[in-house]
C-alpha cells in the first residue's frame, strides 16, 4: 500500500489494481487513498478558494446569498448571527468566523431549532469559528468553538 500511495503522490496517472481485483483508473498531481477512494490534496484546496468569503461588521440576518459561505466577523462591538425561517436547503453549511475582538452570537428567528454542544451560542475566541448545518427543515446544529 505504501507504494501506491507513494505513486500517487509521484504524479502517477494510470490505474491501480485493489486486493480485491478491481481496477480503477486515477489520474492525480498529489492525493491519499482513503477505503478505495482517491482524496485529491489540489480538489480540497480548489474547493476551499471557491468558498466565497462575506464581510459581516454588524448585525445580520443570513440570507440565500450566505449559502455555503464563510462569513468573517470583524468588530469591535457585539455581531449577532440570525438563521431565518424556510430558506435554505437541508445539508447546507455556513461557516461564521470571529475575527474582531468582539464578541459573536448566533440566534435563530422563532420557529427555528438550533443545538450545539451545552447549547452554547457564542464564538469563544476572536479567530475562533463555527459550522452552521442545517440538518433537517429549520433545524440546525452548531459544531465548533463556543461558550
């Protein structure tokens, strides 16, 4: 296996065969094997400068604009993040950053569910962030660094 991932990064392009007789072709510039699958290092780093980033300096009600965004915080002053009711689709993220040395909330308009860990809202540190999924109609959870 060692070699293969080791060709893999080497810029192989061709196919590799699997313990299990299957063949399967690749083409690649740098990546992993991952259970039969090729995890591209350059298709992770593309998608992550595609990811659009939006100034938030004050309050803010998320919009359809906001999906699967990163939204970057920076004030000095309170900023508080509102999920609004029936808009986006299930399985969407948004990523809230805390970049100003104030602190960042986030609520949801009535109607909407939102868990995280010990029901935290807010961002814990400046630089700290949070994944906002939505997992099913008006309900989200919250993963990241909060208090």
């Amino acid at each position: 296996m060692a070699t293969v991932i080791q060709t893999i990064k080497d810029k192989f392009t061709g196919n590799i065969i699997y313990p299990r007789t299957t063949t399967k072709a690749i083409t690649t510039t740098d990546g992993e094997l991952i259970e039969d699958k090729l995890i591209s290092t350059d298709t992770k780093i593309e998608n992550i400068e595609k990811t659009p980033t939006i100034l938030v300096t004050a309050n803010k009600t998320l919009d359809l604009s906001d999906l699967n965004t990163v939204q970057k915080c920076l004030s000095a002053s309170v900023i508080t993040i509102t999920i609004p009711l029936n808009i986006f689709p299930i399985n969407t993220e948004i990523v809230i950053v805390r970049d100003g040395t104030g602190a960042v909330t986030i609520n949801g308009i009535t109607n909407v569910t939102l868990h995280s860990a010990r029901e935290k809202r807010d961002i814990k540190d400046q630089y700290g962030a949070v994944t906002l999924k939505q997992i099913a109609l008006n309900d989200w959870r919250i993963y990241g660094s909060l208090e």
